[in-house]
C-alpha cells in the first residue's frame, strides 16, 4: 500500500527542541515544568518556531532523564499532570503550533508494573513482554550483555542502553532456534508488544499530541542485520499514522535518513552516529565518544573559523539521502541537542551567525535546541545527572534574565536541577531583546526569512554551485516554482574571492552579514572572513 505524503504542515516547520526539567520552573522547586513551557509559548512562536519536540515527561524514576519510562500514560509529577500536558496541547494550538512528544519505543524502566511482573517468579501475562534468558546463570556477552540477579525470575534479562532499561521484546529477525527465549517477530506476546506500544501512540494523539519522535528508533528487532524486521514495524505504524492520523508526525533517531524514510517515518535526524555528516560540520574533533563530546576542543569542522574543514565530505552523505528520500520524507540537520556539546563550543557570535544562516536555509526542517537561540555555552566537567555524564553540560538551566538564577527558577541555587553557566558574561534572552544585532535577532531574522520564501523550505530543490575541499566558500541554490535563492556561507576566518557562472542578470540580496560580503554585477563573490549572504535571484 502506498504511504500518503507527509503532513503538510511540516514543509514549513521549525521546531524547537525542549529539554522541560531545564527550562522554566514556575512551582520553584528547582526542575522545570509544562506550566513554565505554557508560560513561554510566545517566546517560542517569537523565534519563528513552529512546532516544539518535548523531550520524555512521562513518569519515570529518572535514571535516563526520563528515557527510563515507568507509565507511558501518566506526566511525570515534577512535571505537572496530564491535565497540563493537554492544556499545553491546546495553547500551542490557539497559537497555530504543533507539539510532538519523545516516545521511548525500545525499552521501558525496570520500576514500570510490566517489567516488575515479569522479573517476579509468578507467571505474568508479561512475562515474555521482555527478552529474558531460560537461566540465572546466562553469561554475559558482548551481542547479548545480559544482567542477571535481578528479581526471582530464573533468567537474565537483556537491557537496551543502561542496566535498568530492559529491552522491550519485538522479537528476533533471525532467531537461533537453539535458544528458545528468541521469540520470532510474529510471537503472540510480540505481537501485544507491538500492539500496546501503538495504544500508547493513539493515547496521547487522541489527547492532542501532533506526533512522536522516537527515541532508538532503529534499535527494537534483535538481531537483525538489515533491520527488516524493525523496518517492517515502523510501517505498520505510518499506516496507522495514514489511516487514522494523517496529520501527525512520525520522526525518528535513526540518523541514517534513507533507512528512516522507507521504514515509513516522516522525518529523521542526520546527527553523530550511522554517518559523520553531522560530526564534520560541528563538531569533528570532538566526536570522541558516541555522544560527539570531547572535552570541548573543536578543530577541523567545517564551521570552524579556522578554515580547515571540507564541506564536500559533508555533501556526499547529506546529497546521497535528500536524493533517496525526497518526496517522501524530510532531513533535519539539527543545531544540536540534549546529548550533544552545545553549539556554541569554542565558537563566537560571528560563528554561530554563519552556521544559523547554513541551517536555516537547507532543505528539510530545522530544529533549535533550547538556549542554541542565544549562544548557551556546554558546560564540561559537571557531576553526572541522571545518567546524562559527559551530556550534562548541554542540559543546563534556559537563561532568561541577569536576575536571582538566571530566571529560570525561585528555588535556591543548591536546588536548581543543574547549576547554571557562572560566567559573568552567560548570554540571557533579556539582554539579546535589547540587542538588534545579537544572535537571538539573528536568529528570529533567518526563520523569517524561511517561512517567506518558499524555496528556503522543506521541498525547495537544492543544488550546489560551488564546493571544494580546497576552499571555505559554500553556494548553493535553493528553488521552488519561479523562485530561486542564492545562498552563499564562508565560515573561515579568511576571505575569498570567486566567481560562479552566470545564469541571471541580477542578485538581491535579502540578508549578509553587515559588509562583509559583496556581490558585483557579473555575480563575483568577494568574501571576508565569517560572512554569508542570502540572495534572490533575477533572470
């Protein structure tokens, strides 16, 4: 059966990433809240923000920052009720605006009723809801890191990510037919896996969600070498989406975009694993674990103003998957997120002025990580916090003021959720207000931009007229119908100058950064160091 196209709405979407314990606390206990996210829904919209994902708010004992899912059903207390998570349904909505939530799909906590169940030595209807071994003793292996001990349930059980994160029993692409705890993929107690997981989707759409992203979402069949069997649930998902919710969206962490789209998501993430596209423009010398942090010393990424980055390595991965999923789905190259050293990691204003201008005009949809808007600064060596570790210091408290903790919270200080960034200089939202040239005003022109024109959206055609590896300067074009937009980005510190073949009589330059770019009559570019320039172009 044919999949409908995605929802409209999406061709047009920035969205904005939230991180709710970090964001505003209005109960002034120390951890952020849906009131808080209610509070500044116009602030969001201000950005030229369209949508918002909310990251896990679903009750959990927190040891993932709520990745650990112990209710899929119920809001978090800390978080509010469930009642505040519909209002804020509705309030995005009066404002035109679409709010997705994060759905761990692969793994629940092991404090959630159903794995408690299972783990117990009783017989459960869930006892096969998760991966168990047929024994205690079942030895830990580097394909099977199974945990054992835990409960009196005669078996080990298989986690998905941390030791209280049990996997979620999808079943067993190829299972081994001399280990009989693999259940094949069409197991009935797979099947009521799979069928309550699409319960829960129902759940919260028909409350007024607008779709998911899902959380490893290419991590739910085991052993599965070319993830058909994962592939093939994720379809009977979009056609549920297709059937009964066509215009919600279904967005994945799967960072490999072709995989993503014909497995029938709307939308996947090109971020740090699966393929370096992400890594080369960021964050190259960083990506020393699979979380992209290094301690903070970038070099060699493209959008370093050193100049010693190649865009080309970055447009053969990012050129190869819009050209497999156009039509069909979209790409989002995101600003970063919560288990990503922030953007601004060793990088200036003029820096991130450069790579906003990048990211908002490419094809596919945008997404801002909260406190990326203003520069928000990665915070290395913090203690761990719920399991983020080298993460925590991108999950610092929103800053809002120069006032009592930034703004973000009443509570004192020892009882914020994370410690605030202790420069004196952090960047706030009051300050970038007042500011027409800082990175906030920056930002809010650049979505403007974009939601103008449309060959700046999601569908626009995209060709490169200019890449080497021997050269800082990026041009490409952006079309849509009779529109075509010129967009020209030098992150490097030097300037260049060049020439492009001439198939318009006229460029209008819709916005550059201040004088630092210049454009003549027969379209030579003359670039100083950390420019860009947005162009219309005339035949």
């Amino acid at each position: 059966m044919a999949t409908k196209p995605p929802p409209s709405w999406l061709k047009n979407a920035i969205f904005y990433e939230l991180y709710p314990q970090s964001f505003l606390d209005t109960n002034g206990d120390g951890i952020g809240d849906l009131c808080g996210i209610i509070k500044k829904l116009d602030y969001i919209q201000s950005l030229g923000c369209t949508a918002i994902w909310l990251n896990p708010c679903f009750e959990s004992p927190f040891g993932d920052a709520g990745y650990d899912v112990s209710d899929f059903r119920k809001v978090a207390p800390r978080y509010g009720t469930n009642a505040d998570l519909i209002r804020l349904f509705k309030e995005a909505h009066r404002r035109g605006m679409k709010v997705c939530l994060d759905l761990v799909a692969a793994h629940s906590s092991f404090e959630h009723p159903w794995f408690k169940a299972s783990a117990s030595a009783d017989q459960s209807p869930t006892d096969d809801w998760y991966i168990w071994s047929n024994s205690g003793w079942t030895e830990c292996t580097e394909k099977y890191p199974f945990v054992r001990g835990h409960g009196d349930r005669n078996g080990a059980y298989l986690p998905n990510f941390f030791y209280f994160q049990p996997a979620l029993n999808y079943g067993f692409q190829e299972p081994d037919p001399d280990q009989p705890w693999q259940l094949p993929t069409d197991h009935p107690a797979v099947r009521e896996v799979r069928e309550e997981m699409k319960e829960i989707l129902r759940f919260w759409m028909d409350r007024g969600a607008d779709g998911f992203r899902v959380d490893m979402a290419n991590s739910l069949v085991k052993n599965d070498p070319k993830l058909k069997g994962t592939i093939a649930f994720w379809k009977e998902v979009r056609a549920m989406f297709d059937a009964d919710y066509p215009d919600h969206a279904l967005i994945s962490e799967w960072s490999f975009p072709k995989d993503a789209i014909e497995a029938g998501f709307h939308m996947d993430f090109m971020i740090h694993f699966q393929t370096e596209a992400y890594t080369i423009l960021f964050r190259e010398e960083a990506a020393r674990d699979s979380f992209g942090n290094g301690g903070g010393k970038l070099g060699h990424s493209y959008f370093d103003a050193e100049g010693k980055g190649d865009v080309t390595r970055f447009l053969c991965h990012f050129e190869s998957h819009l050209a497999a999923v156009r039509g069909r789905g979209y790409i989002s190259v995101p600003t970063g997120n919560h288990d990503l050293t922030r953007l601004n990691c060793g990088r200036s204003v003029r820096d991130l002025k450069v790579a906003f201008a990048f990211l908002w005009t490419l094809p596919g949809v945008p997404y801002l990580y909260m406190g990326d808007e203003i520069g928000m600064r990665y915070l290395p060596g913090l203690p761990s916090k719920e399991g983020g570790f080298g993460r925590t210091g991108s999950r610092t408290p929103m800053q809002w003021t120069k006032g009592k903790n930034a703004g973000f919270s009443k509570a004192p200080a020892a009882k914020l959720y994370l410690p605030l960034d202790p420069a004196k200089n952090r960047p706030t939202v009051s300050d970038q207000e007042k500011n027409k040239n800082s990175l906030l005003q920056h930002v809010r022109a650049m979505a403007d931009l974009r939601h103008r024109h449309p060959a700046l959206q999601a569908d626009g055609d995209f060709e490169v007229l200019h890449a080497s590896s021997t050269s800082s300067v990026l041009i490409y074009l952006r079309s849509e119908g009779n529109e075509e937009i010129l967009v020209v980005v030098n992150p490097a510190a030097q300037a260049e100058t060049l020439k492009i073949p001439n198939r318009w009589k006229q460029a209008h330059a819709l916005k550059r950064m201040g004088c630092n770019l210049h454009c003549t009559e027969d379209l030579a570019f003359e670039l100083k160091g950390q420019s860009f320039g947005v162009f219309v172009m005339e035949n």
